[in-house]
C-alpha cells in the first residue's frame, strides 16, 4: 500500500482500521476492541470515518476528539445507540452524533470518492481512490469471493447492487473491514459479484 496509508488489522470480531495521514489523521473505522493501542500508535486523530453504523466499526470512536463521519441512512443508529442490533450482540453501550459525511475527502495526496454502497447496512459506504487504484470497502465485500452478511440492517437485493458497482470499478487494492488487504481488488469484486447473484439473483 502507498506509504501515507497504513492498516491496522483486527483480530477476532475487532474491525481493521485504516489510518490516513497527510494535513490531517483520519481514522476510517475505529473498531471494537482496538482503540488503546490505535490510540498508541497514532495519537491524536482529526476525523473518523465510519464505513457503516456496527458497533464493531464504531466501538471505539468515543475515545477520539475528533470530527465523525457517517452516511445520513446510518445516522440514526447511532444516535439511538442501537446500532441495527449490534450493540447488543457485543455488548456495548455506546452512542454518538456524526455528521454526514461529504461527496469526497481530501487528505494529502489522497483524493477519496464517497460510494454509497447500501446492503450490509443502508448507510454502508467504500471509500476509493481512483489514482491510487484503492477501495476500502467496509464490509461490502471481501477478499476471495465473500461479501458482507445482510441480517443486521441489511438488504440482499441492495447488496448484489452494490457489488455490480464495485466491478466496475478500477482498483487494485482491496482495503476490506476484516481480513488482510489483498491486491488483484477488481478481480476479487467480480468473483464476489459472481457468487452473491448465484445466491441472491433474481
């Protein structure tokens, strides 16, 4: 990956978290579990983008004075600390008010493009980067074929569109929400494509 980019993988449930440096730090996702040592590594952060309203994403953004990003369809949860069920199911209580988050984020020599990308959640987003060949994907989609699971806020019918999006993208690197970044991104878009219209298409 390009050197002002770096990850931080998670384990177990925990999200990966990709950090942007440039005029500012921006944290995309701020995982469950993670934040001390995220915090550690990278001190203070100006804004966080979250790829979508799962406490496994968003967990940790409390820990941070900074700016908070999230698509307008994933607001609410938020708000309710509800999280479409996940907080529950991690057991955390947690609640916060982001701002929606604009067409594109600039951080140095990073241009990223917003795409709504709804069927994890209604609010889902990936972040690309079309120079740099780089998606961060959320829980869109996964290397190897996988893609994000639909029952917790999801839509399976908004998931297969998403993912015939993402194919016709050109990148490179796949930046997913859990798992090691990969490269041959677009070709891992297209045999996830290939494999959600086998389950779900109609």
């Amino acid at each position: 990956m390009e050197p002002g980019l770096r990850a931080i993988i998670s384990k177990g449930y925990d999200s990966n978290v990709y950090v942007i440096k440039g005029e500012k730090t921006i944290l995309v996702d701020t995982g469950l579990g993670l934040t001390p040592k995220i915090k550690r590594k990278v001190g203070e952060v100006d804004i966080i983008i979250n790829t979508h309203a799962h406490v496994d994403h968003c967990g940790g953004n409390n820990y941070f004075n900074a700016i908070i990003y999230m698509h307008p369809k994933d607001i609410e949860e938020a708000k309710n600390g509800n999280f479409y069920g996940t907080a529950k199911l991690f057991g955390r209580e947690i609640s916060f008010e982001p701002e929606p988050i604009p067409n594109k984020i600039k951080n140095g020599e990073y241009l990223f493009e917003v795409l709504h990308t709804p069927g994890h959640t209604p609010g889902s987003i990936c972040l690309y980067e079309p120079r740099e060949k780089i998606l961060i994907s959320g829980d869109i989609l996964f290397p190897n074929g996988s893609f994000g699971r639909e029952d917790l806020g999801g839509n399976m019918r908004d998931l297969l569109a998403s993912l015939k999006m993402l194919t016709k993208l050109d990148f490179e690197w796949l930046l997913p929400g859990h798992g090691k970044p990969v490269n041959n991104g677009k070709k891992h878009a297209q045999l996830a494509y290939e494999v959600a219209e086998s389950i779900f298409g109609i």
